[in-house]
C-alpha cells in the first residue's frame, strides 16, 4: 500500500465524484460524508462497491444474492452471507486491475477510513482512466470515419483527374489527322523560321557592313565638301593674290579646272554610293517588314508553343498530383489496414466479450433457472415436509395426553405402593441390621477358635 501509482483524494473529492458518477439519483441524495468520515458505515460501502460494479461490469446488485441452495441448509442461512461474499469475490478480482492486491473481508464488515478511502481512490482513478480511453477511442473512430470520407473524396477526385488526364492525353481517331497535318505544318514552320531566321541574320550582317560603308562614305563627303571649302578659302585667297602675268594665271586655272573635275567626279560617285545606298535602305525596310512579319509570325508560333508547354507542365503537375495522390492513396489504404485490422480485432474481441456475455447469461440463467428449480423442490418439500410435522405433532400430542394418562396412573401406583415399599425398607434394613450382627458374632467365634487352637 506504501507504493501506490494513484493519488489518494480527500472525503469531499470523493463523495462528490461518486454522487455525480457511480450511484443514482436516489442513492446520491442519502449518501453523506458521514457515510465515509471519521468511520465508513459498512452498508454505505458495500452499496458503493455494488453500484461500482454495476457500472463497469452490469453486475446487478440483486444477483449478489443469487446463490445456488444446499439442501442441507436452510435457505435463511444464505440470505445475509451471500450478498457479502459475492461482493468480496468480485472486488478482489476488480482491484487486481486497479493494482490494489490486498482486499480483504474486513474491508467490507469492519471498513476503516483510510483504507476504504485508498480503495474508493483507486476505484476512482480506474473509472477516469477507463472514461479517458473511451473519448480516445471515440475520438479515433471518427477521425477514422472522417479519413474513410476523406479516402472516398480524394478516390473520387483521382478518377476525376485521371479521367481529365486521358481526355488531355488521349486525341480523338476523327482529330488524329489533323493533328499528324498539325505536326507536320509545325514542323515545317520550325524549318522555315530557322531557315528565315538564318537569311535575317545575314541581311543584318550585311546591313551592319552596309552601315559602316555609308558611314565611311559620308565621312569622305564631308571631307570633300571640308575640302571644296577650303579651295574656295584658298581660291579667294589666291584671287586676292592673283599675279597679272597671263601665263600664271592660265596654269592655276588649269589646276583649278583639275581639282574642279576631280570634285565633279568624286560628287557624282558619291550620288551613285548614295542612290545604291538609298536602295539598298529600302531593300533593308522592305526586309525588315518581311521580318517583323516572321516575327509576329514567330511570336505566335512561341505563344501556341507556350500554351502547349503550360499544358504539357499542367499535364506533368497533374502526373505528380497523381503520383503524390497514389502515394496518398497507398499511405491512406495502410492506415487503413491498420484500423480495419484494429477494428477487426475489436470486432473479434466484442463478439468474444459478447459470445462471452451471452455465456455468462445463459449460465446465469440455467444458474437461475436451477436455484428457482431447487426453490420450488425445497418449497414442495417444505411444504410435504410441514404436513409431516403436522401428522407428527398431532401422534406428539396424542402421545402427550396417553403419557400424561400413564403418568396419573403411576402417580396413583407409587402412592398405592409408597407404604409397601416404606415396610420393605424397613424389614430390609432391619435384616441388614441382623446380618451385620451375625456377621461379627461369626468373626468373634472364629478368632476364638483360632485362639484356641494356638
């Protein structure tokens, strides 16, 4: 008792704990603390631990005193010892659980405080635990209705997602040829955007190269036209300084009529560069535009792509949903071997309990049903047994008055004999009397002889 694994509560703990929870209406009203404290009153305890095991077990308190008759003793016998004996029985099986090893009969005749609180406690602390279980229990079966409902929603969303699946992957036969041209012209575009994008490639390299000459070429008309100004500088210049002789003149008049026909010709070489380049610049819009056409074209092309490729990564999240659903699915149909076998076991072990029960109800019954047989024999034979008693006592008192006749007639023969039997004492002792006197004459006539003979 010194090394309990429960706590041992105070009187008011526990009166109120087994008012609200162990014993009825009725009973809870009359069950005080005086019940309990300072000294348990042995009928309230014994009602207590009848009431316990009602709770737990069904064990009715009348069945207490259902106890199989001995025909030997009468049936009066059982009626206080039988209740209290039941009751010790099932209390020492009880507290075994409760880990409570040590239940005696003094614990139900004489209970002490103390001792009936520790096992009112322990009592207590099985039943919170036993209730504590029961929530679980109750707790874990609807989460587990609540995953099978769970299982069936995401089953049904897998078919869903896998019907959606096939319908995205799979082509109808009447759109499988216009898919394979579908493929084909992609396939072609492919071929003619690669070959147009290599042709735009090399008409911006040419361009480019085309750039830089007109950029050269200009950089030379300025230059030139830098060029004609600074002769016309200098032409103002050697006007100015202009020498008379005829002779002087004619020759710088020829170099200027030189340097006059180089410019002419560079300046119309230069209108050729620039009319070649004028055409070439409206070949490069014209090609630009035909460009930007593709362009568009390819622009297109890369949003039809891109919503394929948005398909094709729906279709590869789906596939993963699908795989993390199955992997779900897998994990769901594990618990849920796990809580049928569960399940399947309490089943088992119910169907044990309640084969068992239905056991313990027939042999109570056939129990019964004996005890009443062995009341209803008892009761006929008490009854054959009280006509007896009764022939009995009627040949008792006709003995009784033929006895009390025998006695009167004795009483009036002892009174008719008294005096005969008064006269015969007398004469008996009278002829003690001579005899002792004989005797004692013969004793003193034999030692006389033998003196004699001496």
């Amino acid at each position: 008792m010194s090394e309990n694994v429960f706590p041992i509560h105070p009187v008011d703990v526990i009166l109120n704990f087994y008012r609200t929870d162990i014993l009825t209406s009725e009973e809870a009203k009359h069950f005080t603390k005086s019940d309990l404290a300072p000294s348990p009153k042995p009928e309230a305890v014994q009602l207590l631990y009848m009431r316990v095991l009602y709770k737990l077990f069904r064990f009715r308190p009348e069945c207490h005193s259902m106890v199989p008759l001995i025909e030997n003793i009468h049936p009066e016998c059982h009626e206080g010892a039988s209740a209290v004996i039941s009751v010790y029985e099932r209390m020492r099986q009880f507290l075994s659980m409760c880990f409570l090893y040590d239940f005696s009969m003094s614990d139900l005749l004489v209970p002490k405080k103390l001792r009936t609180l520790t096992i009112l406690s322990a009592i207590m602390n099985f039943v919170q635990f036993r209730k504590q279980q029961i929530n679980e229990m109750s707790e874990k079966q609807s989460k587990f209705r609540t995953d099978l409902n769970m299982q069936q929603t995401y089953t049904k969303g897998i078919q869903q997602a896998e019907k959606k699946i096939e319908m995205l992957t799979t082509i109808p036969p009447e759109q499988q040829a216009e898919a394979a041209k579908l493929d084909a012209a992609i396939a072609e575009m492919q071929a003619a955007t690669a070959n147009l994008c290599n042709e735009g490639k090399a008409k911006s390299q040419m361009t480019t190269e085309w750039k830089s000459r007109l950029t050269e070429k200009t950089q030379k008309l300025a230059q030139v036209k830098m060029d004609i100004n600074s002769r016309k500088e200098d032409i103002t210049k050697l006007k100015s300084g202009i020498v008379e002789s005829p002779e002087e003149l004619q020759i710088q008049m020829e170099m200027m009529r030189g340097n006059v026909n180089d410019i002419k010709s560079s300046i119309g070489q230069a209108d050729e560069d620039l009319v070649e380049l004028q055409n070439m610049v409206q070949r490069r819009n014209h090609t630009d535009m035909t460009i930007q056409k593709m362009y568009n074209f390819l622009q297109d092309l890369e949003i039809n792509m891109n919503d394929c490729k948005q398909q094709h990564d729906e279709h590869q999240q789906l596939i993963s949903q699908y795989e993390k659903k199955q992997k779900e699915l897998k994990n769901l149909c594990k618990e849920e071997e796990q809580l049928k076998r569960a399940f399947d076991m309490k089943l088992d072990r119910d169907t044990k309990d309640k084969i068992r029960r239905q056991k313990n109800k027939e042999i109570k019954k056939q129990h019964v049903d004996s005890v009443l047989g062995q009341c209803n024999q008892m009761l006929q034979k008490r009854g054959e047994k009280e006509d007896e008693i009764l022939v009995i006592s009627r040949d008792i008192q006709r003995l009784k008055v033929k006895i009390q006749g025998l006695k009167d007639v004795c009483s009036n023969e002892t009174k008719k004999a008294q005096p005969m039997y008064d006269t015969l004492s007398n004469a008996m002792d009278e002829l003690d009397r001579r005899m002792e006197m004989n005797i004692l004459h013969i004793k003193e006539d034999a030692l006389k002889t033998l003196a004699s003979y001496k």
